[in-house]
C-alpha cells in the first residue's frame, strides 16, 4: 500500500471544515421543509422515499457514471447505482477494503437532528433549493466521516504493535481510548467555533450587533456530539476489520 | 401582476452574495484543472462538450425535473431539457416574460475568464469535484444576473413615467443612465470586499499572518468589472422588450 502521510491527511480535514460549514450555513437560509424529509410527501412516480433523498439519488448516480465511487474516500448513500463511464483511474491504495460504509445512520441523523436544529422551522416552499443544499451537507459530511479510516490507517502505521495487539484483543473500548487525543479535539473544537462565527457571520453596513446564520456553539456541538464520536466509530471498526498485518508500505 | 418589494430583493441579492463567494471559495481548493474545459477532451459517449458542461446538463436534466425552471428567477443553461414530474405551482407573476438568458455569455465568462483568475495553474486530477463545484457557482451567478429583470421592474414599477418615456425613446445608454446608482453600487462593492475577506479567510491555530483562499480583491474586481455590469445589460434589455404598459400591481 502507499503510505499515508499525517500531515496530508489533517490538511484534509482541515479544509473539509469550510467545506461543511459552508454548506450548513447555505442549507439554513431556507426553512425546516419537513415535507421534503417525509416519505412519499412529495409523490414521485417510481420512488419511494422522502424528496431529498430522491435528489440525492439523481445525483448520485451522475456521480457514479463519472465514477466519484470508485475513489476510497468517497461511499455513495444509495445502491443500484449505474457503472462509471469513464474508463477506471489507478487510484493508490491507501487503506484496506473493509466495505464500512455508515451513510444510512448519516442520512437519518441530518434529516431529523441536524436539519431541526440548524433551520428555523415552518415551510418557505423552497422544496429545491433545500434538498440541493442537503445533498452537499450530507456528502461534505460523509466524507468527513468516513475518512476516519484513513486517520485509521495512519495512526496503525506509526505504531503498529500497539494497535496490532489491541486488534487481536478485540476490544473496542481500549482501541477507542487509545485513538483519542483531547487535546487534539479541543484544539478542533475551538478551531471550528472560530471558523463557525467567522463564516457564519451576517456582514452589514453598519454598527449593528454582531449577527450569525447560525449560532457557532451549534456547529461547534455538531462536532462534539456527533461528527467527532462517529468518525471515531469509524476508525475503531476500521482498525478491528483490517486486522493486524503489518501491510508492506 | 404581483407587486415587488424592493427590499425583499435587495435581501435576496445581499444574501446571494453569500452563495457566490463560498461557491467560488469551493470550486478554489481545486487547481484550474483545464482539461475539464476543453470539448471532448474527456470523452463521453453521446456527448458533445467539455466535462463541466456534461455535468451542467446532467443536473439540469435533474432539476428540471423537479420544476426547477418553472420559477421565473431560474434560467437553465442546456437546451432540451425533460418536463417536470412534479405538478405546477402558481408562482406570482411579478416581471413581464420576456426570454431573455445570457447564459451562453455567463457560461463562457465562467470558464474562460474567472476560473483561470482564481485558481491555481495546473492539473489536480479532481476533475469531478471541480466541475460539481462549477456548476453550484454557474447556477448561482446566472441567478443573481438574471435577478436583473426583477430589479428592473420594480424600478419601473417605481417611476413609470420615467421609464416609459426612455423605453419608448428606445436609448439603451439613456436607459443604463437612469438605472445607474453609483453610491449604492460602491457601497455594494465596499460590502462584497469586507465578506470576500471575512468568508476568504484562511483560520489557523496561531497568530500566523492572514491568508486568503481568494484575495479579496479578485472577488471586489469580479462585481465591478463583469457581475454588475451583465446585470445591469439584462436590466435595460429587460426594459426595451418589456414595452411602456403600466402593468397592473
């Protein structure tokens, strides 16, 4: 396998943060839109399901005709996509294959919690725009997620004893606690509370009081409380499928 | 016809503000990335054009579906696009239909002109992120230029006798004249520099000196030399086909 670099990776991360702020800030300009989270509210003959989750899977499938999928760091939400289109590029591989794909818990987590939180409620009837904004939301945040298996890989291949003997106790809880740095997320934390108000801010013309799209501490505890805690999910099932070989780097 | 509150439009412009500058900071993570833009150079069987324009067709093959372009602020940039699976809504009719879309021009300006300005040279081999992140700015640039004929009306709307004695005088210059506010368009452009530079700016975790995903002047330099200017042609081409009638409010 390639080897991953550290330093490449949290760049990557790092960025991701705008990335995913951005798009939550573009997705609360519109209201709740519940109807658009409610199966079959909106009638599309062919589909069964909610109209955001109809529009993800009409982009998903473009997406998967110009193969967004067959890259490691990209999991679709949808199955029965279409074959790519264009001839297949060598991709380094950087992580083993262990076919960990969360985005169902995903979808369902930003559709009822995230989406409450953020938007004020009641109906603008902005139904498109909404559901266009959702689908970046969702896979700005999948990305995210799902590269906890490359911090996964990394952290293996800088000490890979230790995590080898955890692997072979199966013991999540001691590799969890192992793959945790506070200090590290607090550092994360008080970055994207920066980054939350500074992007989220209301910019007008005069002295008004400082006003936010969204309240930074909201953002903020989306990391906390969910994005951060998942991700690790991520990297403890990772690291307990990929098992102990020490892969030739 | 619906009145049109100048204060809602001047909110929604203030906030599409917003949309572009993010949209445009999304789209600068990736290098310039050409190949994406010259036709066939990525070849796609059944397909005629460059890699940002098939997926520019694609989504809006999929928003027209869901009745995207039945909104009179929505403009698509393909031709023969599939009706609507979704029944029809009654959109108040506030501005005069008049078929006029410059986004041959927008898309052309877009790929020719701004992405080479701020991106960085070069190929980064993310060809479909780049051109998912063009076609969330093209969508928002032919928006907030075609917001024009919204404007224009509602200056109409405003001083009629005015503007019916330049329309039928047909004097596009005259026309431009009267709908030019240089303080207000200063102040705008003073207000897109200040978010350009809050929006823009990179945040790290010291007190390193300030970077800029794009210098804010580029994004100052993109309304003032092209975004304001295009607009304000639709709006006096929106005045000479709208014809002299006080339309009923």
């Amino acid at each position: 396998m390639a080897p991953l670099q550290l330093d490449d990776l949290r760049e990557s991360l790092i960025r991701q943060e705008e990335t995913i702020i951005f798009a939550l800030i573009e997705r609360a300009q519109f209201k709740h839109n519940p109807t658009i989270y409610r199966d079959n509210a909106i009638e599309i003959q062919g589909f069964d399901g909610c109209f955001t989750r109809f529009l993800l899977w009409e982009t998903e499938r473009i997406h998967a005709r110009v193969r967004r999928y067959t890259s490691p760091d990209e999991h679709p939400f949808c199955d029965n996509l279409p074959p790519p289109i264009l001839p297949p590029v060598d991709c380094p591989q950087q992580i083993v294959d262990t076919d960990i794909n969360i985005n169902v818990e995903i979808f369902e987590h930003y559709c009822y919690r995230i989406i409450p939180e953020i938007c004020v409620a009641g109906d603008d009837g902005h139904y498109g725009s909404s559901a266009t904004a959702d689908v970046t939301v969702l896979q700005a945040l999948s990305k995210r997620i799902h590269y906890g298996k490359f911090v996964a890989e990394s952290k293996f291949q800088q000490s890979p004893s230790v995590y080898a003997r955890l692997i072979s106790t199966g013991d999540a809880t001691e590799i969890l606690a192992a793959l945790t740095h506070r200090e590290v997320e607090e550092r994360l934390y008080k970055r994207v509370e920066l980054k939350a108000a500074t992007y989220g801010r209301d910019i007008g013309e005069s002295d008004e009081p400082v006003k936010f799209k969204i309240a930074p501490d909201k953002i903020t505890d989306l990391y906390r409380q969910w994005i951060i805690p998942v991700t690790k999910q991520v990297e403890v099932d990772y690291l307990l499928r990929r098992g102990t070989n020490k892969v030739n780097t």
